[in-house]
C-alpha cells in the first residue's frame, strides 16, 4: 500500500472521537513538570485538558481548579507529572516479534547462550526457525565470536538464527548456512563479511549485509502475525511511559499495517515513520509524498538511510585502524555513490533524511554530503537527522551545529560499550565518543531514544545512563567519560520536546503548553529530587494519549 495524504485529512482517531461537549479535566495534587518555548523546565500543581480534543487547556498552581468549576477531576495522590516520554530511535515491529523470540540478552557465555535457544526450542515444536536476538560476546568470558558448533549440537534438524543485541550480526547454525547456501565458496556480499575459520569455511556468524544471503530465506510473518506483534510492541513501550516513538526504518508491509491499525482506530500511541530507503517501493514512496497527520498519530515524513555497521562487531566505519585489530575499518552497508544518491532523492523529495552513522568515518561522509546536497537554509527546515552519532572526529562535532544537522543519540548504548569502546578505540578517539555534553554545550539539539530492541525499550534507563555515565550498579565510580554527562533536565528535555523537534511536533507534544497533545505520565517519584543512581528504577503507575489512559500500573 502506498502513501496517502488523505489520512490526515479524513482519519479521526481515538484522540479525537470523544463526545463534543465532554468537560474539562482537571489532575491536581501532583508535581507536575512541562517545558515553555524556551525549553525552560516549568513546574506546575495542576493540568487541565479537554477531553473531547484531547488537548491541554492549562497548567498552574493548585488554584487553578477554581477556574474550571465544572471540570472531571483527577487526583495525582501527589505523585510526578511528566510529559509523555518519546523514543527517538527504536524498531517497532522488531520489538513486538523480540518479544516472541528467545532474548540472549543476559547470556553470560556461548554455552549459556545455546542453552537458552535449546530451551526455548521445546516450547516451540511448531517453528519452522527458532529466533533470537541479544546475544554479545563481548561480555562472555572469551569474547570470542560464537559459532555452529555448540549450536549445532542441541539443535541440528532445523534452522537457527541468532540477532547479535546491535542487530549488524548474527549467528547461524549448519542447517540454517544450509538454507541460505552460505559455503566455503561463498563471496562476501559489499559491505557485509562472512566470517570464516583457518580452512575457510563459515563458522556461523555472518556481518552486516551478508546477514541478508540468510535472512531472505527466514518466511515472512503475515498479516494477522505482524499486527498482533506492532500490538505487543504498543502496549510494552505504554507501559513504560512513552507516548510517541520515531520508528526507524520501516518497509512496505511494515507501513501497510500501520494504516490498517490507523484506519481501525488500533493504533493507541503515536507514530513518526522513517521510511527504508532499500525498500523496492521507496521512489513511489518518495514520489507520493509526505504524510503530515494532523492527529499526530501516524506521520511518516522521513527517510531511513544506513551507512555502516556497528562498533561491537567492528562493522563501524572508522577513519583509522580497529585498536583491537590491524587493517580493520569497519565496513559501509551503503557504498558512497549509493548513499549519495539516496539523501539527494530523499532530500529532493521534501522528506527528512536521517542516516545511520556509528563510527567516524561514516559520520564525517554524512556530513560532507548534508553540506553539498542542500544549502544552509533548507537544512536549517529540513532538521535532517543522524541517527546514533556515537563516535565523532572531535574536528567534527561543531559540523552538527553549523550545518544544522540534529545527533539523534541513544544513552544506554554508551553504558552498554563503555567496557568495550576504548578496546575497539583507544583512548584518542574517545573523545569524540557518545560526546553528548560537547553536542549540547554547541546547542546541538539531542533527540534522544534506546534504540530497542537493541537496547531495552525502558526511557529511565536512558536518562540515568545520560545523567550518571554508569550502569544500574553504580559502575565505573564517578561514571565512564564523566565529562560527557548531562543534567536531569537536559536528559529529560532529549526525550520530550527535543525528541518531538526532531521530528517537526515541538508545537504539538513534549511539553504540555495549551493547545499540545494532552501526553502525560504520572510515575512515582520526583526525577529532580532522587539521587541520580535512582533514576533508573523510576515506575510508570499512568500513561495518558489525548487525555485518554491508556495503561495504568496494577501491582
């Protein structure tokens, strides 16, 4: 199905279809918090919305109730008011099918790795393919890449394929390699790497865009399957507090069943689409145009393009060698033709470009070609996008701000490469490496997100990672590149109205100003109060779209 503008014309949805003489609603006895126009942190004691536009009416102290006299109250039972959080960068449908797979997230070793697949294949008899996604072998005890043989082992009747947590590998057994044709004689595919042991032959993990030789061969869901899991993957990110997720890199049967959700009303937060620039349909994407939805539930406005691979499995593009190893750059999933003539259709086209860049050498190619393909004007209104920024020549980093080019960044990923960057880098390029303090002190605007399912989906874990610079157990002490740290309210302000900036909504959500989407959270403590190590235990009791709950916290 492709694109159509009349969505935004015709659609109404469940933010708009309550009873037209519905009153206000008032929530009091709360501590609330929003920002103005000038991205200021503003306090308040009570939020009035409207419930039949699902929009704030006003925010203020607690004798704001005496002003709307007829109005629903809600009682807060003083508890923390937040607009709702937005997740700059995840995968929705990639979520919602993790949360059917077997997660190798915790897995401490290959062999403990194997025996969860092998566990949850008995719960599975019916699966053509056992799935999974998590494993990394940077935390197992060799740190050694994974390969068939244990895999093959526990299970050898059918075919296994494995996600490594970044998504840019993944790890096959002999049946699977089987399937897909993947032999001794097999070429590496451009910007992808069969990795392969002293004869030759595959050893099961396969980088990047060799990942595609196995996965075309893994049976599509259907309709009814990928449905049920964008529904999963809703209420999962509901329920943690985020209102508005920017999906990033969706295909044609991804945006199908959106539309269909969107037309069904089932669709319960909101959407901002970034288009796969390798679909087949792209140029007729490209052609038909922008949708610019105007309950905000659906818009799909840009373009998601990707450059290299990622740091973990050394697919990063890098300017110099690997520290950890000799004569490795990392590799460009789009070559740079290609990639050049993908951001000119895309930027011609009036959609957002926002291209995947991981290492240095990738972001500073973004960067050249933002500079030659549009002048500084359109930039500026373009608010074109790279999407992770993660390790940027410090010579770089002000390009961002003078070419008007946004970091859309993802905080857990530094506390979850912080025991693995500076083998892969060294101490020198780590100065420009999840350098967000450098990027906000410039006044680069942050959309922030996790990336999941490469990460976990949950926003607090976000803005701990970006305010401590340490995991959940407090670690390295004074937090890793401390430095680079930000504030409660600059972390905050990543995942609400600078993440809707980034996505052209900063007039319409991420804030709760009246006249704005009335997204709210009420979570059970205050994040400008707790110790800072705290914040990641944050729990998400209510979440509000348009006014309307949709989940609430049942312990």
């Amino acid at each position: 199905m492709l694109l159509s503008r009349v969505y935004s014309a015709v659609l109404l949805t469940f933010v708009t279809a309550t009873p037209a003489l519905a009153a206000p609603v008032i929530v009091d006895n709360i501590q609330g918090y929003g920002f103005d126009d000038k991205r200021t942190l503003v306090p308040f004691q009570s939020l009035v919305f409207d419930d039949a536009t699902g929009k704030v009416l006003a925010r203020g102290d607690a004798t704001l109730a005496k002003n709307y006299p007829t109005a629903t109250k809600i009682d807060g039972q003083g508890k923390t008011l937040l607009p709702g959080l937005i997740d700059g960068h995840g995968h929705v449908l990639g979520l919602g099918q993790n949360l059917a797979q077997v997660d190798l997230r915790t897995s401490s070793s290959e062999a403990q790795a194997v025996a969860k697949v092998a566990a949850f294949a008995k719960t599975q008899p019916q699966a053509q393919w056992i799935l999974g996604r998590g494993w990394n072998q940077v935390l197992w005890p060799t740190q050694q890449f994974p390969s068939t043989t244990l895999l093959d082992e526990e299970i050898n009747d059918k075919p296994v394929w494995l996600s490594r947590v970044d998504g840019h590998a993944g790890w096959a057994n002999s049946k699977a390699l089987q399937l897909a044709g993947i032999t001794k004689d097999s070429i590496d595919p451009p910007g992808g790497q069969i990795l392969r042991d002293d004869k030759g032959n595959p050893t099961g993990v396969l980088i990047d865009n060799a990942m595609v030789l196995l996965e075309k061969k893994i049976p599509q869901q259907n309709e009814a399957e990928r449905q049920a899991a964008l529904a999963a993957a809703f209420q999962h990110l509901l329920a943690l507090g985020i209102t508005s997720t920017h999906d990033a890199g969706i295909d044609a049967a991804n945006l199908a069943s959106y539309q269909t959700l969107q037309q069904q009303k089932k669709i319960p937060m909101r959407i901002y689409a970034m288009l796969n620039a390798t679909d087949p349909h792209f140029r007729d994407w490209l052609k038909t145009g922008p949708i610019d939805d105007a309950a905000d539930v659906l818009d799909v406005r840009s373009v998601k393009i990707v450059g290299d691979g990622a740091l973990g499995s050394r697919g990063a593009a890098l300017l110099a060698d690997y520290s950890d190893k000799a004569k490795e750059r990392g590799l460009l999933v789009t070559q740079p033709d290609a990639l050049t003539h993908l951001m000119k259709m895309t930027i011609d086209a009036g959609f957002q470009a926002n291209v995947h860049a991981i290492g240095d050498h990738a972001n500073r190619m973004v960067l050249d070609r933002f500079m030659l393909l549009a002048n500084d004007k359109d930039r500026q209104a373009s608010r074109h996008r790279v999407e992770h920024a993660q390790i940027v020549a410090p010579v770089d980093i002000p390009r961002f701000a003078k070419l008007h080019v946004l970091p859309s960044m993802q905080p857990t990923h530094a506390t979850s490469d912080k025991n693995m960057a500076g083998d892969r880098l060294g101490v020198a390029r780590l100065r420009g490496a999840y350098a967000w303090r450098s990027f906000v002190d410039q006044g680069s605007i942050i959309v922030g997100g996790s990336d999941y399912p490469v990460e976990l989906a949950n926003p607090f874990y976000g803005l701990h990672a970006a305010v401590t610079r340490q995991d959940q157990q407090n670690q390295p002490a004074g937090g890793w590149l401390p430095e680079q740290k930000l504030t409660v309210t600059e972390a905050l302000r990543s995942f609400t109205t600078d993440a809707a900036y980034g996505a052209y909504q900063e007039k319409t959500m991420g804030s709760l100003q009246p006249g704005m989407w009335a997204d709210f959270i009420l979570i059970d403590r205050d994040l400008t109060q707790v110790p800072p190590e705290q914040i990641w235990q944050t729990q998400v009791l209510h979440t509000y779209v348009g006014g309307k709950q949709v989940y609430s916290h049942h312990p």
